[in-house]
C-alpha cells in the first residue's frame, strides 16, 4: 500500500521559489482609475512633464514650451527621450506636475494602514468606521486560511461573523458607532480615495511591487499599474519593483535570491571584488566613475 502525502497545514512558499503573484487569486478588492482620462494623459501628461525638464535648460518660457509640445511641433518620441533620461537621472521634481487619482475599494483596514505610511505628494480619504453604521461589514480572507485545514478556516470565518455580529448588536443596543467599531477585525474592509503625483506613485510601486511586499498591498499595486497602462503605456512603464532601475535587489531577506529577479546586492558587490583582485594581480586597474 503506497504511503498518502502528508497535508501541510497552510500554503507556505519555499525560500528557494520566488514569492507567488497575489494575481492568482481573487480578493475581491479593486483600484479603478478616476483621473485622469486616457484623453487628457495623451493631451496633457507628456507635455507637462516634458516642459518642466525643457523649463530647467531653456531660455524659452514655459508656457511657449507646452504649446510647442502639446501642439506637436515637438515630437512625442523627442518628448519621450528626455522624459526617460530626466527620470532615471533622478530629477524626480520634474514628474509631481502631474497626478493620479484612485478610487479604491474592498481592501482591509490591514492594507490601508500601510498605505497612509506613504505621506509626502499623496491626499487619503477613507470610508469612516465612525460615521458609517455598517449594515453588513464585509472581511476578506487570506489565501494562507483558504487553503488551511478545514477546521482552521471554518474557525476563523466563525470569528470574523461572530466579532461583526457583535458590531450590529452593540449599535442595536445603542452604543456609538464610534465606540462599537473597536469589536471590528484588521480584515474588514474599507474604501478610499487617493491622489498622487507621479513621483511618489513610482516611489510606492517600486517597494509595493517587490515580491517581498505583503501580498495584499502587492496585489493592490499590480492593479494601479494596470490602470495607469491603460491611460499611458509610456508612464505606466516607470511603475517597477524597485530593483529594475536600480539593476540589483537590496532586500535582507532575498540575500538567498530566492526571488531571482535581480542579483542581490551582496552577490554583485562579491564578484566586482573579485573582478578587481584578479585585475590586480595582473597589474591592471579596472576603470571606475
């Protein structure tokens, strides 16, 4: 008789794969696009981007610089090229000209905490947990506990109903929906709204895309990327995890490099060590900047 597999009790990723995609599932959550329109990022987003570099080098004012971009006497290509040098140069003051604003929703108080972390270039406004009497607050469950043990998963669906249960019947009984709220759980979920300029989208994107972000705040960004596409592939470019423009990872954790994405910091400092020893003991220097 061949022996059964033995059934792990929650989904843990091995440290040697990299960290799954939050994609892969549905959690109900979503982050749509409010402003601005795929119209007004084409009119409006490159040449006002490209008239605060050219304001920077040009005898030109201005305003005679985003006539000539917007109108087309400045090709969008050229437009492109400076735009993309200027960014990866890290002039960053040059791309809070412009903003995004997203309408978000069916997200956990969990991941909204962490994203008013995010402070400088940005404005939050959330769902109130004091003025809005939920009739029906909804949670969310993680894929760790969905792919649980039965027992685990029925209990902590029992938790979240009981802990929200309670919620309706403390406002029944006339408590303020400011003081019942406190039975809530980090995973019911919320609704806001967020502006920012590109600059801090990019700054976000780059610690929120990495596979070693928390999965929910990952998912969150994957699908901000998304919507940014759709209005402009060419900005939507810039939003990465942060070891794509930088050509190595400098995460603690990945120092196994378990996520292969980029080498780890450790590694590349390693072999140019070793480069520059082998290069020595043939009498040779190797060129730095």
């Amino acid at each position: 008789m061949s022996e059964q597999p033995v059934a792990t009790p929650l989904d843990v990723v091995p440290r040697s794969a990299t960290p799954r995609s939050p994609a892969t599932r549905d959690l109900g959550m979503s982050a749509k696009l409010l402003f601005p329109t795929r119209e007004i990022a084409e009119q409006y987003y490159l040449p006002l981007i490209y008239t605060a570099c050219r304001t920077c080098y040009s005898e030109l004012r201005p305003e005679e610089i985003f006539a000539r971009a917007a109108e087309g006497r400045v090709a969008p290509e050229k437009q492109q090229d400076l735009v993309r040098k200027v960014i990866e140069s890290g002039h960053g003051s040059t791309i809070e000209h412009i903003v995004f604003t997203f309408a978000i929703s069916g997200v956990t108080r969990t991941l909204s905490h962490q994203l008013v972390r995010h402070r400088a270039g940005l404005a939050f406004d959330q769902q109130s947990q004091r003025y809005v009497n939920y009739k029906r607050p909804a949670y969310m469950v993680p894929g760790t506990i969905q792919d649980a043990p039965q027992e685990l998963r029925e209990r902590y669906v029992a938790e979240m109903d009981e802990s929200l249960a309670f919620y309706s019947e403390l406002l029944e009984a006339g408590v303020p929906g400011e003081d019942a709220r406190f039975v809530m759980p980090n995973a019911t979920r919320t609704n806001l709204v967020m502006t920012t300029n590109l600059r801090a989208l990019i700054h976000m994107s780059g610690l929120r895309l990495c596979t070693m972000a928390q999965w929910e705040i990952r998912r969150l960004f994957q699908l901000i990327r998304h919507e940014v596409f759709g209005v402009s592939p060419f900005l939507g470019s810039f939003l990465a995890p942060k070891c794509v423009p930088l050509g190595y990872c400098d995460e603690d954790r990945n120092r196994d490099e378990h996520c292969p994405i980029r080498p780890h910091k450790d590694n590349v400092l390693a072999a140019w060590a070793e480069k520059k020893a082998v290069a020595k003991a043939a009498g040779r220097e190797l060129p730095t900047l």
